[in-house]
C-alpha cells in the first residue's frame, strides 16, 4: 500500500511520519501532484497558521490536488480546519471540502485557556474511522474549531461542543492529533488504513 503525506507549510509531519512507521508503512512526504494522486491513502496533518498554510497549498497548485482526490484522505488538525470552507484565522478562504466555517473559541471565564491542550473525550462517535471508540480520551492542541454540522462524525467539548471528527465522500478529518494519541490514536491510523 503507498501512503501519501502531504508535504507544506505545516508542522508535525514528522510524528505522523513514525506513527505510520509503528504500524508497519513506509510512507512518502510528498508535494508531488502525481505521486499524490497515485497513492492508496493521502494523509494531510500539520500544526500551523491557515492563511499561511493555504497560500503554500495555492502557490504550488495542492489545493486543487487536494480536491481532486479520489481516494481515503485523512486531514489532522489544521489539516480538518484546511478542508473546511473558510477560517476565522486569518479571514481565511480554504479548501472547502466540508461546508463549514472554522471559528476561534470564546472564553467564557477565566478558566477556559486558548489553546486547548490536552486530553479529552470522544462522544457521538459514528463512522468506521472511529468505530469501538465511544468515550475514548484523544489527544487535542487547537484555538481554533470547526462547529457541530452535517458531516460531523465524532464530537468533543470544551467551551461547548465541536465537531471532533468529519466525513464527507472519501474525506476524513480529526481535530485531534491521533498520532499522539497513544493506542486510540493507532488504532484510528489503522482503521484509516483499513478502510
């Protein structure tokens, strides 16, 4: 199987890179159009800032790439955030995979830090991606979150409920980091794998 992870503008490759290792693959970082769109599953994570990661993505022609794909594609992070139709950060147009807009969290009180860093359960769980994985704790470092819709798989709460995880077509998504998310997260690449 030729696993595919998009190379940009965006941190944490690399963790995703041996998460995939552990599990037995032998991925490619690649921005390669061609290489991208021949591969069996297409990973697209990263940590970072959305209008700069998306003037890379545009600048090198991978949001169209990202688009086309036909293919199981799993975005983590602010790669969910990047599928989405538009952020708050940066007044920023995405990809618009999922037809939603990611907003910053607002405190409330003093109590409820941005970032949210941390560990923190799965609800609403409904997908193969996820499946036996009701209630899980997983692994989330975000200031931004993408709101409760149609495609939303899995939900989480901080500050009030979020879309944890998406679906859409041959497009998976997780806010949470699941490379760093201990054997739930494993199972989850697995399961993403597998699929």
């Amino acid at each position: 199987m030729q696993v595919a992870v998009v190379k940009y503008n965006a941190g944490n490759i690399y963790s995703v890179m041996n998460a995939l290792r552990r599990l037995g693959v032998e991925p490619m970082l690649t921005d390669d159009a061609k290489l991208l769109r021949e591969a069996d599953r297409v990973l697209f994570p990263g940590q970072g800032e959305a209008s700069g990661a998306m003037t890379y993505l545009h600048e090198r022609g991978l949001d169209e790439v990202i688009r086309s794909l036909s293919q199981p594609v799993l975005g983590i992070c602010i790669g969910q955030q990047l599928l989405c139709k538009h952020s708050e950060e940066g007044d920023t147009d995405c990809l618009g995979i999922f037809n939603v807009d990611v907003k910053r969290f607002s405190p409330t009180s003093h109590k409820e830090k941005v970032p949210c860093m941390g560990w923190n359960n799965l609800y609403n769980t409904s997908t193969p991606l996820l499946k036996g994985l009701e209630q899980q704790y997983v692994y989330f470092v975000h200031s931004f979150y993408v709101p409760l819709c149609q495609e939303t798989i899995a939900t989480a709460d901080y500050i009030q409920p979020y879309s944890a995880a998406l679906h859409k077509d041959n497009f998976y998504a997780t806010q949470f980091h699941p490379e760093k998310s201990g054997s739930v997260g494993e199972l989850i690449i697995r399961n993403f794998l597998e699929l």
